[in-house]
C-alpha cells in the first residue's frame, strides 16, 4: 500500500538532496544599485546586458586565475582564457588594470555607446559606469 507523501516533504528532500551533492560557485559582488550603473533616465540596452555580462564572466575568470596560479591577477587576457573566459563578438573586455590585489576590467560592445567597468576594489566593487 503506498505512503501518502505531501509535495512540501519532497520539495524540502529534493533542496537537501541538491544542496549535498551541489558544488558552490563563488559570484562576484553584484549588488551596485542600479542608479550607479546608467545615467539618470537611461535605459539598459541588450548591449549593456552582452558587455555586463562579458565583464562578469572575466572576473570570475580573474579570480579563478588568482586561486590557481601565483595569488595575484593577471592582466593577460590569453590567460583568462586558460581559465575559461571565451570571446563575444559583441563584447569587447580588456584588462585596464591587475596586480596582486586588485584588478579592473573595461568594456564596451555592440549596441551600446556606454563603457563598463568591473573592478574588484573600492567601497563598491562589481560593475559601474566610473572609470576605475
């Protein structure tokens, strides 16, 4: 005879079977309020959306490089690669700047006139329209 289940108890095995068998990826801040992000009264384009993203992507490849190699950043993009960074054609980053502590990445890319930056120091770090 079959054991009436609630769906509740097998949401609540399914989380705790995920969470045992999951592997944590850590995301890099992301949490710059967006009035930082664009001008006041500007829109985000799906260009913003291919660079943010793109920039994204490079920062955890930076980090993944600092974890992996010599406890610093790298400003070699080849580099990034090797840790999993691919091209976009309508994102172009580079590496503004990285050192032992800190790192900067710049981009820009198709379908949008405005330049993006992710940096890893500062009171905000994560993704902002400021020059780093």
């Amino acid at each position: 005879m079959p054991v009436p289940v609630r769906a509740g108890a097998l949401v609540l095995a399914g989380l705790a079977l995920a969470a045992c068998g999951s592997v944590r990826v850590p995301r890099p801040p992301l949490d710059t309020p967006a009035s930082e992000l664009a001008a006041p009264g500007a829109h985000l384009t799906a260009g913003d959306a291919v660079v943010r993203s793109a920039l994204v992507n490079a920062s955890i490849a930076e980090m993944g490089y600092y974890d992996d190699h010599t406890q610093a950043y790298t400003p070699l993009l080849a580099k990034l690669a090797a840790e999993g960074l691919s091209a976009d054609d309508a994102a172009h980053v580079r590496v503004a700047y990285a050192n032992a502590t800190t790192y900067c990445l710049q981009g820009t890319g198709d379908g949008t006139s405005t330049t993006w930056y992710y940096t890893s120091s500062g009171d905000h770090p994560g993704l902002t329209t400021t020059p780093c």
